[in-house]
C-alpha cells in the first residue's frame, strides 16, 4: 500500500511541527542471565524507548546502556535484507556472537518513491527484520541511508525526483567515493538538497525529507526494539567539499538546519525515540564539524575511517588520525549535553585496523557498529564487498567457508551490555581472553544502585568456548555458569566494582 502525505509536507514546509516533549524512556536490552531469559525481557519492555543523561544511552532503571553492533542493508532494490537473504539463521548467527544491536539500512528512495507518496509495503519488510531482530534480543537503529545519492551517481539512496544538479553534466564518473571529489553534478545536487531548494509541487527538499521522517517515526514508534533513528548517512558537503577540510561554517549551517527540521517532524509524532545525527563525512578522517541539532533524547553518529588504510592497505599512522576522531566526537557531545555512538567503522580485512578501532571505542566507552554484515550488492564500496563482510552471502548459512572467521575474531569481543552504575573503563586483551571493568554504584543521572542492581556482560561464542571465570569485588555472579550473558549484581554497601573474566 502506498500513503501519500500531502497535508503532512505542508506542515513541515510552514514551520507547524512542534518540538515535543521526551517521553519516559525504557530498556532495549535485556538482564538476564542467558539469551532466552534476555530475549524474553526485551519482549516484555520493548515497546519502551532509551533516554540518556548527559553522554549515556540509559534504560528505564537507569542503567547505561552500550550497543555493540553491526551495519546490515541492501543498497540495491528493493532496498530491504528480506530480499538479501538474511533470515532467522543469521540474527541466531549475530546474538551467539555477542551482537546486541543492528544499524539497520533504510532508503528514501524506497519509501518515498514519488513526491509525497510512501510505500508502506516497503516499510512492512523493514518492520518484519526488526521483529526477527528482536526476537533474537537485538535491537535496531533505523539508519537513512545513503552514498552518493543516486544510482545515476553510481550511487544510492536519494529517490530521482529529489535529484536537482542545476543542468551541470553528470559526466565524471569515477565509482566510490571518487565522484564526491570529481562530479559536480553530485555536488551541486548535495547543495540544493541541504539549502532546501524547490522541489516538485514547489516543496523544499530538505522539507519532504522531513516529511518522509515523520511518516517513518509514526510507523515505528510502537515497533519494538527500536533504539534510535539515524536522521542521514554520511552526508558530503558538495561543492564546499575542499574547504570543509578545514572550516566548514555556511555548509555546517546548512547541514543543522537541514537535520533540525526532520528532529522537529519526528518529535511531532514520536517524543520518545533516540534520534542521532550526523556531521559531513569529512568528519570520519578527522575533520571537526560545528553542526548543531537540538531537542530531547538527541545524539551525534559517528564514523572512524583512515584514509591511510585505505589507500595503502596499511594502518600506518592511522593512530593519530583514529584519535582526532574521538576527540573530536567527544567534544562534541561534551559540548551540547548528548550521547553519541560510532555507527560505522571496519570495512576491511586488516586486523590491526579492527582491533585497534574496536579498543578505541571501548576506551571511550562509545557503544559501536561494524561495518558490515555482509558485502552483497553493496554497490558503494571502496573494495569487494567480502572485504567488508563478516558473512559473505546471507542467501547461505551463516557457518564454515561463508563466514570470515579471521575478521569476526578482533571484532568479536567481551563488553558490558547493561551497567548499573556509572562505567569508569573496560576492555578487552584478544590474546589472553581477559576482559576487564571498573564501575561505581552512582547513577548517571544522580543518585546511586541499591544493592541487588544487575549489570550485564556478554561473553560471545568465541571468547566462551571452552568457559570463563570471574573474580569480581563489590558484587557477585547471578549468572550460570558458562552463561552467554554474565549477570552481576550489586553487594550491599559497594560503591565500586571491579570484574575480570578469563576466557579459557
């Protein structure tokens, strides 16, 4: 069935959406001491939404809340993972390996494929995957995705209509992501896109785009298992993109604006949901970005890659540019009060790379999601797609020679799910199995955990095949043994805690 939304376009173009108040949020993840008791849970709980304080996804406890997570969509149509092939097999296959979330790919193109018409068809298969996720005890953040805008850019993700290159030749195409350099139709469609230039019927584009978020927040918003929505994939500031390597003030603005405004549509309909934007993806390299969104319950999303390993296939000096990326991040919630999250690093095969990038979102306590699932019609993407991929083609079993073990080895770690008390440091030593957490008893958001409070650690399969143990002060294991999910729960009196698991 398709809706068509005029009424709902008007209201966003003359400004009469209204922020609305955040709503009480609740947990995404479970806290039980084996996946079928978290599974459960999360049924229970899941038409409840997380909030934050300050940097922390929390839950309706008030327990922080850290996603480890992996990119999974079809960039190619009908643009959903039904058609991909991903089925029950590999949701079982991303839970028993310590996936706790899915950043999950949708297309504007596909829900919106005339101007103000929206395919809810399209939305059903998306909502049938966040179901099937859920199920598993994964929840999904809903991601708008896009590369280059437009399969006529050798790209995807904008539908055709909203495609405005002000009669510049679309002549050089060079593939991914070239063309953002070298193609200036591309850029100027970018530019009319975030200055919300005239669309059909005279709508602003930037206008429908948020339009088409309020319808896609309506139809989600007593879904499951949702724990955000991603307003815009890497957007790339168009033919400001050389100046952007440095000062990036009037497209930032831009960019702001463009974002507020899809905020606004979506808190209308929905004031409860996490909604996390993007800086330009100059920001994945290092750039520093001035792009400002407001309202409740908002975060900034995130990418890490080095452009070093990409080229040269070496992760080099990558560190130093891995680090200004952080930084940058952690300024810029420290900044506007916000929680953040890393929704895209990896894409490569090399283990430094991955192991390195994983630690550095652990040392800053962001939750993460790899890049990607599975490299299947991935049609933006710097190598082939297996290089990318955990799971080669999800048409198959997600076992033996279809999944790349090597690569699911330093990416599959132990990490803290649910904390029940403010997280001072953990990490995980790949070669030795050992997993190590700091936290105190003190809320996030004031105050502190009663005794009995749980925290969740998840021990994926690798790290737990031939079982763990725990030496933990200032709480105790309520957990089985050998449990695919270590459950602790406060001791009377404790105002800190310190775990190690030692995986055999």
């Amino acid at each position: 069935m398709r809706h068509t939304a005029s009424g709902v376009v008007a209201a966003v173009a003359f400004g009469t959406l209204a922020l609305a108040p955040a709503a009480a949020a609740g947990p995404v993840h479970g806290h039980a001491g084996t996946l079928a008791d978290m599974t459960a849970n999360m049924t229970t709980k899941a038409a409840q939404r997380v909030g934050h304080s300050g940097r922390w996804i929390t839950d309706d406890a008030g327990r922080v809340v850290l996603p480890v997570g992996i990119n999974l969509m079809n960039k190619q149509a009908p643009y959903t993972v039904e058609a991909l092939g991903f089925d029950d097999d590999d949701a079982a296959f991303l839970r028993e390996h310590g996936f706790t979330s899915v950043r999950l790919g949708i297309f504007w193109k596909a829900v919106e494929p005339q101007p103000g018409v929206y395919d809810d068809a399209y939305l059903r298969s998306i909502r049938r995957t966040v179901n099937l996720l859920q199920s598993h005890g994964i929840s999904t953040l809903l991601d708008m995705h896009q590369d280059m805008a437009n399969e006529k850019f050798q790209g995807e993700g904008f539908p055709d209509w909203a495609i405005q290159t002000d009669g510049w030749p679309n002549i050089i195409k060079v593939g991914f992501p070239g063309n953002q350099f070298v193609n200036v139709a591309l850029q100027h469609a970018y530019d009319n896109f975030h200055r919300n230039a005239p669309g059909p019927g005279g709508v602003g584009l930037a206008d429908r785009y948020a339009a088409m978020w309020a319808h896609v927040a309506k139809t989600f918003r007593s879904t499951p298992g949702i724990i955000g929505l991603d307003l815009y994939n890497e957007p790339w500031p168009g033919t400001s993109w050389l100046g952007c390597l440095t000062s990036c003030t009037r497209p930032d603005a831009d960019l702001s604006a463009l974002q507020q405004k899809s905020v606004n549509a979506i808190r209308a309909v929905d004031p409860a949901t996490a909604v996390y934007y993007e800086p330009f993806s100059t920001f994945n390299t290092g750039a520093d970005t001035s792009v400002q969104v407001d309202g409740s319950n908002v975060g900034l999303s995130f990418h890490d890659y080095c452009t070093g390993q990409a080229i040269f296939k070496t992760y080099g000096a990558c560190g130093v540019a891995d680090n200004k990326v952080f930084g940058n991040a952690e300024r810029q919630i420290g900044t506007y009060n916000q929680t953040g999250l890393l929704t895209e690093f990896g894409a490569t095969q090399d283990a430094t790379t991955l192991r390195a990038q994983t630690d550095l979102a652990m040392h800053h306590r962001f939750g993460w999601y790899f890049w990607s699932y599975s490299g299947l019609n991935d049609v933006t993407t710097s190598g082939p797609g297996e290089e990318e991929a955990v799971v080669l083609d999800p048409r198959k079993r997600p076992t033996g020679g279809n999944v790349d073990w090597a690569k699911l080895d330093n990416i599959e770690v132990m990490h803290p799910n649910t904390v029940a008390g403010t997280p001072n440091s953990y990490s995980y030593d790949r070669e030795s199995k050992v997993f190590t957490m700091k936290y105190t008893a003190g809320r996030v958001a004031g105050g502190t955990f009663d005794s009995g409070s749980v925290t969740t650690i998840d021990v994926p399969s690798l790290t737990r095949m031939a079982g763990y143990r725990v030496e933990v002060t200032g709480a105790h294991v309520t957990s089985g043994t050998n449990a695919p999910q270590l459950t602790l729960a406060l001791d009377r009196g404790a105002t800190s805690v310190s775990v190690t698991v030692h995986g055999s």
